[in-house]
C-alpha cells in the first residue's frame, strides 16, 4: 500500500534555494523536478511555441541555479524563480520582434463579472482553454499566474515587473475577454 505524502516534511523552496546557492545538485533538482512544468506552461503563454517554452524554462533553472547566491527573500522563492523565467521569455521574444508593447499604469475601477458568473463559465474546462489561448500574452500570463499558481496580485506584480494596478487592469479585461469568449460559445 503507498504511503500518503507528509508534506510538512518536504524542503521548503526558500530553503532549497539556500542550498543551491551552496553547490547542492540535488536540491536544483528537487526545484526542477517541482516547478519545470508549471514554469513551462507559464511560458508558454508568452512565446505560443511548447518547444521555446521548455528551451527558455531551461534557461530560468540555469539561471536560478547561478543566482540563487543572490536570493534575498523579499518575495516567495517561487516568485522570484517565475520573475527570472519571465525575464528570459521576454528576452527571448524581444530577440525575435522588434515591436515592444510598453504597458500604461491606469487604475480602472474592476467591473468584471461577479465570482458567481465567473464559476458558472468556467464549468467547461475544454472552452475555458480555447478562450485562454485566444487572449495576449500579458493576459494569458495573469490569468495563468493567478488561477494556476494560485500567485496574488503583488506576487503576479512582482513575476511580470509591473505595477499592481497593472495586474489589476490585465484581470479585469481578461476576465470580460473570458467572459465575452465563453457567453460566446453558449
């Protein structure tokens, strides 16, 4: 019979990063093994192409895995390891585009949808997916950060390098965008 998982005894990313920094291999797979996948996928949705997404998530470790010795802690290990992953994705699609889109600081009052609309269309997951991947990237990304890495807005502010009250604005219209895509589809 398989043992049900003690979390409480696994290593911390605070922790693991701290012996990374001290040349631990193990603890650089254990941070591998935990976040690739994710880091992937939130990748993903700024370049569209899985194979770059894996190639710049490989990129994120190596670099995490150099600057771990620089890990402060002002934020969660896991905002500052998706903060570096989104630098390389930028970076990677800066190298292919010449187009910028710089982001405006406004704050808009949030007149999304009421949580109680919002979960009834989210009750197909299969629509849910092609709405998403029809939206921008910087929306692709909040609404990835949010809902899947379950990140707050100060956390997603932190990973994306901008205001909060960017954050807030880019969920606002991805939630009308979701909403629009999904009434769509009734």
């Amino acid at each position: 019979m398989k043992q049900p998982v003690n979390f409480d005894s696994m290593p911390k990313d605070d922790d693991l990063i701290s012996r990374i920094a001290e040349g631990d291999r193990d603890a650089l797979k254990l941070i591998y093994d935990r976040h690739a996948p994710a880091m992937t996928e939130f990748v993903k949705k700024w370049l569209g192409d899985p194979s770059e997404a894996a190639d710049v998530t490989h990129e994120a470790m190596m670099e995490i895995n150099r600057s771990a010795k620089n890990f402060a802690g002002r934020s969660s290990a896991k905002t500052w390891m998706f903060s570096i992953a989104r630098f390389k994705a930028v970076d990677r699609t800066r190298k292919g585009s010449k187009t910028v889109v710089q982001d405006v600081d406004i704050e808009i009052a949030d007149e999304a949808p009421d949580p109680l609309a919002v979960t009834e269309a989210f009750q197909n997951g299969v629509q849910v997916r092609a709405c998403i991947e029809k939206l921008s990237a910087p929306h692709k990304s909040a609404i990835h950060l949010a809902f899947y890495e379950d990140l707050t807005y100060a956390e997603i502010s932190a990973v994306e390098n901008v205001p909060v009250g960017t954050v807030k604005t880019r969920m606002m219209h991805a939630k009308k965008l979701l909403m629009r895509c999904l009434t769509a589809h009734r």
